[in-house]
C-alpha cells in the first residue's frame, strides 16, 4: 500500500493546481559514472533511429491545426493548462527549438489535452507570449492517440513527439525535460 502512495505521490501531471517536481529525466538516469552523453534510447519511451517507426496520425484537432514544413523536423508538445511542469518547459522549448533551428530545421508545435477551447484561450490571454496551441477537438480521444504514439495509454503529459521530416515518429517521451535532455534531443535529430 505505502508502495503504491509513492507512485501516486510522483506520478506526472494529474489533472490538480497542486505543484509536484517532475520525474527526473530518463536522459540523466542514463549517465555513466564517467559522464557520458546521454543516449536517444534512454530520452525516448518510444524510439526510432530510422523511419521505420509509424507516420504521425493527428487526431481530430479544433480551429488551430498543425501544418508539416516539408524537409523540417516537428517537435510537438502535448500539454494543458492545468499542468504546472508542461508550462513551466514552456520557456525552455521554445529556446531549445531556436538553439536546434540554427543546426537543422525543426518546427515547434503544442497541441492541448484542455476540455475546451475557452480554457485555453483564458490561458493565453492571462499569459505574456503565450505559444500558439492546437487542442484535441475530443480530450476523450487523447487514450487511443498515446498508444498510436507508442506510449502507454495513461502516459502523463507533457509528452514530447519526434517526428522526421518524412512524417515518422522518431521518438515519444512521456513526462517533462531538463537542461540534461538538451543533448539527447540533439543526437536524436543527427539519427
């Protein structure tokens, strides 16, 4: 029973106001003693080092939609507006994705698990410079869109997707990044 508590106690983003530390990264769990850059395998849940993983399907999507950029990498970002370590990454996304630009073309799109377009638009008019966001038109289909993803169907958010510039998942990631991750992200874009 204690056992089971704790893993409550440390899961991801449930939807609460209450603040919780992020799970520490698969990225920093996989150093070596020596200090070895982390491996793409160890960042991802689900993982690709070739286009053999499945195309990106998007479920059904409200008013905003995600666009592909041909021959331009896609990071998409699931979060909600409920989910105090999705926004707190925010910030650091957007700056990575600037960083990664300068070595390779990498769009950054989130895409909101939020109950209703309302919400997220009180978000983003109580909020400085809030991100462009698509949101599942159904929330009830976010379950069946995980496991397509490669990802447990309960997997917490935010999630991070991969996808080449070929339209194939590359990697899946359930749960929120930290300075660490950087390096993982960009051996997974040089795959």
């Amino acid at each position: 029973m204690r056992a089971l508590a704790l893993c409550l106690a440390v899961a991801a983003c449930g939807k609460s106001d209450s603040a919780s530390e992020p799970l520490p990264s698969r990225a920093e769990g996989a150093k070596t003693a020596s200090g070895q850059k982390a491996s793409t395998a160890a960042f991802c849940d689900f993982h690709k080092a070739d286009d053999s993983g499945p195309t990106l399907q998007l479920p059904a999507l409200g008013e905003y939609k995600i666009t592909s950029k041909p021959k331009t990498w896609t990071w998409l970002n699931v979060w909600a507006t409920w989910c105090k370590p999705c926004v707190e990454e925010m910030p650091r996304l957007a700056a990575w994705q600037q960083k990664l630009s300068a070595q390779k073309p990498i769009s950054l799109e989130f895409v909101s698990v939020d109950d209703s377009d309302d919400v997220v638009a009180a978000y983003q008019k109580e909020h400085h410079d809030p991100p462009r966001t698509a949101r599942l038109a159904d929330p009830s289909t976010k379950e069946t869109w995980f496991t397509q993803l490669g990802l447990d169907a309960a997997a917490p958010i935010p999630l991070h997707i991969f996808v080449s510039p070929t339209g194939h998942i590359r990697c899946a990631r359930a749960g929120s990044i930290r300075d660490a991750d950087f390096a993982a992200i960009q051996l997974l874009l040089s795959e």
